[in-house]
C-alpha cells in the first residue's frame, strides 16, 4: 500500500471518528472510560500472573501491588463510568493541552513546508486542552467526546492537507 493511500485512509478513519465523536459525546467519552477501565484491569491481571519471574520477595510484593491496584482502578472505572468520566475529562485537558505546546514546538522547530499546519494543529489542540482544564469538572459529562472529535477532526485535515514527504531514492 503507498503512504499516500495509508494516509489517505488515516485521515478517513480520523474523521469518520470525530464526526462520532461529536455526534454522540456522552456515548464516545463513555466507550473511551469503559476502555481505559478494561485496560487497567487486564493489565493488572497481566501483573499479577507475572509474580512469579519478579526477584525477589520485595519484587513479587511491589509486582503484586501494583497489579492489585491496577484491577481494582480497572474495575471501579467500569463499574463507575460516568464519575470516572469527571477524572477522565481532567486528564485528556491536560494531554490535549500538553499535545498542543508540543506541535507549536515542534511548529518553531521546524523548517518544513507543511509548518503552518502543525501550528494550526497544536494551536487548535492547545485552546481545546485549556477550554476543558478551565471547565472541568462542570463540562465533564460531554466535553471529553466533543473535544477531542475536534481534535481528531483537525488532525485529519492537517494529514490531508500536508505535501508529501520525499520518497528515499534507491541507487
């Protein structure tokens, strides 16, 4: 597959889920909290099946703490999903926010031709970080799915919109 197909599917997934995500926020920061719960909790249980190859009895303590920890925060966000939701809104505020100045870095980095783009991106990225840590928690409920649907959808045009990189030449 050419990286101008791959990217070209890429940018038709992003936008088929910001437009998902802004149509439904409540369901698809709902769906992402169950996820991230589900996670936690299998990875926890991934720590506590690994006791065994830890050194030591201080190792397989520490190994079985943290796997405990890790499925009981699992399974309260997939019990709890919409109080959970209240953290989860706080935490892609920051991402969303630290992503941001990270592309408007790498923006004042950068000499390439699609540099107004990454700073249109980390710009667009960056207000919708600060608008839900400014909000949060009163926005929490519907924010997280509408945001970042925004941020998807921005991500999509900028991976349309930008030239190509140059191919490595064989000799």
């Amino acid at each position: 597959m050419s990286p101008t197909t791959l990217r070209r599917i890429t940018a038709v997934l992003l936008f088929l889920a910001a437009a998902a995500s802004i149509a439904l926020p409540f369901i698809s920061a709902t769906a992402l909290t169950l996820s991230i719960g589900v996670i936690a909790a299998v990875a926890g249980v991934s720590q506590l099946l690994r006791i065994g190859q830890a050194e030591g009895g201080k190792g397989k303590v520490f190994r079985a703490l943290s796997g405990v920890f890790y499925v009981v925060a699992g399974l309260w966000v997939v019990a709890y999903p919409v109080e959970s939701e209240v953290s989860l809104t706080l935490f892609a505020g920051l991402l969303l926010l630290f992503e941001g100045v990270m592309e408007l870095a790498a923006a004042a980095a950068s000499q390439a031709q699609a540099r107004g783009l990454v700073l249109a991106d980390g710009l667009v990225t960056a207000i919708l970080g600060g608008m839900l840590v400014a909000e949060w928690p009163s926005d929490s409920l519907w924010a997280v799915g509408t945001l970042l649907g925004i941020s998807l959808f921005f991500s999509g045009i900028r991976l349309i919109s930008a030239p190509e990189a140059s191919e490595p030449t064989q000799d």
